[in-house]
C-alpha cells in the first residue's frame, strides 16, 4: 500500500471511527492515557458466553495514530479470545495499520488501545 493510502485509511479511522460509544453494561471497563502525546481512551467491551470478544466501543481523544489504531481495534478483536488478544504485539498492530513501520514517537500511540484492552481484561478477571 501507498504512504498516501496508508494515510488515507488512518485519517479515514480518525474522522469516522468505527464502534465510537460506550457499551453499557460491559465487561470491560477501562481508561488508559499515553501523556507522551496526551491521547486518551475509554474502552468497553463484552465477552460472549464463548468467552469470546462479543463487541468492543472506544471513545476519546488524540493523535490520528492513537485514534486510528483505537478503531482499528475495535474491529480487529470481535471473535477473539482474551489470550488471543494478549498475544497480539505491535507487529500485527502495525499490520491491521497497512504495513506501516510506526516511528518510536508513535508505538505508544498505536500500542494505547490494545494495552488498554489487555489491561482491561486483567481487570475484568478474564485474563491472569
Ligand atoms: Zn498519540
């Protein structure tokens, strides 16, 4: 993928993000912030009776890294298990992004919703 479509579809993330909300009740509940760059994340999902991802919402606010990211995610982990989830690693993070190679600046940007998740789980119990 071009640098310019790869652009394109994080800005596109950024400005229509899918699963915007909060879900109410949920499972998992968590605020997370990378004060490095100031983006935050409040993250909800609910677990099905598979005790898989049944549906994740993300709302917050940040760098179109963070943002996109966040989106992308919320897409990317329907159907996964908490133990899939916490072997996802920046690697299948950059990929989900298009194959970018995410600058150090910004790993803690597009890592914030996926740590979030991983946390939140382990808050939830659903994950040791
Ligand atoms: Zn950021």
């Amino acid at each position: 993928m071009s640098h310019d479509l790869y652009r394109e579809q994080l800005l596109d993330h950024f400005h229509n993000p899918a699963n915007f909300g909060v879900l109410e009740p949920a499972d998992v509940d968590i605020e997370m912030d990378n004060p490095t760059c100031g983006d935050m994340i409040h993250l909800t999902a609910r677990l099905g009776r598979d005790g898989r991802i049944a549906s994740v919402m993300f709302e917050g606010q940040g760098c179109v890294v963070s943002m996109a990211a966040a989106s992308m995610l919320t897409e990317a982990v329907v159907g996964k298990t908490p133990a899939e989830i916490d072997e996802m690693d920046l690697g299948q993070i950059e990929e989900m992004m298009g194959g970018v190679k995410l600058s150090m600046g910004r790993v803690k940007c597009a890592l914030l919703s996926l740590n979030a998740m991983k946390q939140g789980l382990r808050d939830a119990g659903r994950l040791a």
